[in-house]
C-alpha cells in the first residue's frame, strides 16, 4: 500500500486546524462561564449581607448551587437531552429544595436568598440581578398552554412567600411584597402587595387605589339613609300644608273636599296620638 504523504499532511493539517478551534471555543466557553459564575458569587454578595466571603457562598448558598445547576440543565435542554436535564434539575432540587425547570431562561446576577420552597416554572424568564426569597413561585395558572408563567424584568425583588402566576409581565426594579399573589401586570418602578397583588407605589410615590379595602361603601346603609332623608322631606311638607289655611272653596269642589277631609281626618288623629 503507497502512502499518499501529501494528502495525509493536509489532513493532518485540518485536524490540527478543527482541533485549534474547538480548543479556542471551549476556552472562550469556559472564560465566559466563569465570567456569569463570578458575577453571581458577587451579586450574593452586594445583596445579601450576611455573606462573608465567596468560599461561603460557592460551598454553602443553596440558591448559587441551584442556579449553578441550572446552568447545566438549561444547557441539556437546549441541546434536546430532555431527561438527562430532567435530572440534573430534580437532583438540584433534591439537594437545595429549589425546583429551576430546565427551560427556564435566567438572566446574570439572580439571587435565590435561603431558597427553600421556591419553584420556577418552564416558561418563566427572569432577567438581570433579580432577587427572589424563600418560597417564591413563578407558575402558571392552570389555564394557559404554551407561554404560562411569568416574566421579571431586570432588578426585580419577589418577596418571601409571595406567588406570580401566568403569563404576566413584571417590569424592571418592581417590588413584590412578601405573602403577595400576582395575576396580572405589573409596571416598572412600582411596588405591589397583598392578594391579588396591587400596585401601592410607583416611582416611590404612593398611589391612589380604587381597591381600598378598609373604607368599602355598604349599599345597604347608603340606601337607608336615602329614604329616611326622603320620609323627612314627607314629613316636613305634610306638617306645613296641614297649617296652611284652608282655601276658599268653589261650590263643585266643596264635596270632594268634604270627603277628603272625612278621610284625613281619622289618621291624622292616629298619627298625633303616636307622636305623644
Ligand atoms: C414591599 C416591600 C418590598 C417594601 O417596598 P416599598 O416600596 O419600600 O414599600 P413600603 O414599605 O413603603 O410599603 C408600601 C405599602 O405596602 C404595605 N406593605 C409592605 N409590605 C407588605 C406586605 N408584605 N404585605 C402587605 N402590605 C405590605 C406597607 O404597609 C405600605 O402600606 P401603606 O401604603 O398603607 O403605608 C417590603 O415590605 C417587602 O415585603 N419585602 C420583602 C422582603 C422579604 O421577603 N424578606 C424575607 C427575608 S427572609
């Protein structure tokens, strides 16, 4: 057999070329992964201030080893390995009690503060340096296909407890207070609260609510007071016509008003007697 030398150096030479690449690919991979894995251990610690430092957190913080698994699974599931994604999301869980589904799309710097209990649903998106505390949901409804759980803009906090459920939009540097349950949009810059969440301020700045639930008109009341303002009215004018001098009366009107009289007569005396 006669060895081809020239062909086998040029493949030599592509080989040499893909393997190069592949190697640069990896690394550039792996600086940038590092790059998001640096930027988590520090957004723990700008926003948690019980972090010491970043041994503590990269060996101790459930939420940065759930999130850090989820780097993996999410990269699983895009590639299609479904289960193996499936996988690495339940054993996170199972380790942190933070349920991240792989196809969950999460942004830099997120923060999970103690973690416990919180889930995130397939079709959530959460953007930059958001913080969420134990307990949080971001789930569907039930009665949504596709899209049905929520999306967090950038810089948003979900307080301890709280639930935003469906496919509705909270916007940049909101606030969701602890215990509140969100089931529609929620605006930038604002802070919601309560169940259903609503939103209390904006920009800092209180907001009017037409949902005051303290000072909630009763129908009932309101409608008896109308008609005792009403019987007042009556009263009042029954009380000045019955002073008013009798007019002179026109012979035809004489017996029709005799048999008015002969009528008014009695109740008028009922009424008097009930008034002493
Ligand atoms: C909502 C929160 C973020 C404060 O946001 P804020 O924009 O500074 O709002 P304020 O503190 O001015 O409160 C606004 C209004 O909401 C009320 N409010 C605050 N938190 C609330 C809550 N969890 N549930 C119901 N109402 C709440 C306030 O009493 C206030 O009412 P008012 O308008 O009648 O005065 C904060 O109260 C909160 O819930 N943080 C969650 C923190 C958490 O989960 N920590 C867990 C650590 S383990």
């Amino acid at each position: 057999m006669k060895f081809d030398l020239d062909r086998l150096e040029a493949s030599a030479l592509l080989l040499g070329d893909a393997l190069r690449k592949t190697a640069k690919d990896a690394y550039r991979s792996g600086r940038a992964l590092l790059g998001e894995i640096r930027y988590d251990i520090d957004a723990f610690r700008q926003r948690d201030p019980a972090a010491t430092d970043d041994a503590e957190i990269v060996l101790l913080y459930s939420g940065f080893h759930a999130r850090t698994a989820h780097r993996l699974s999410h990269a699983l599931h895009k590639r299609g390995h479904i289960r193996t994604a499936r996988a690495v999301s339940q054993g996170a869980r199972f380790l942190t009690g933070i349920e991240i589904h792989p196809g969950a799309t999460i942004g830099r710097g997120l923060v999970i503060d103690h973690g416990s209990g919180v889930v995130i649903g397939e079709t959530a998106e959460i953007g930059d340096d958001c913080t969420l505390y134990q307990g949080v949901t971001l789930g569907g409804t039930g009665k949504d296909s596709g899209k049905r759980h929520p999306t967090l803009g950038n810089n948003v906090m979900v307080g301890a407890g709280a639930k935003v459920l469906g496919p509705v939009t909270v916007g940049d540097n909101a606030k969701i207070a602890s215990g509140a349950v969100v089931l529609h949009e929620i605006p930038a810059d604002s802070t919601a609260v309560g169940i259903p969440a609503r939103v209390v301020r904006v920009g800092g700045q209180r907001v009017a609510n037409d949902l005051d639930q303290i000072h909630i008109p009763d129908p009932i009341s309101n409608e008896l007071s109308a008609l005792r303002a009403e019987l007042g009215a009556l009263k009042t004018r029954l009380e000045t016509l019955e002073q008013m001098p009798a007019a002179p009366q026109t012979p035809e009107a004489a017996p029709k008003a005799e048999k008015v009289e002969k009528k008014a007569a009695p109740r008028r005396a009922v009424r008097k007697k009930k008034e002493e």
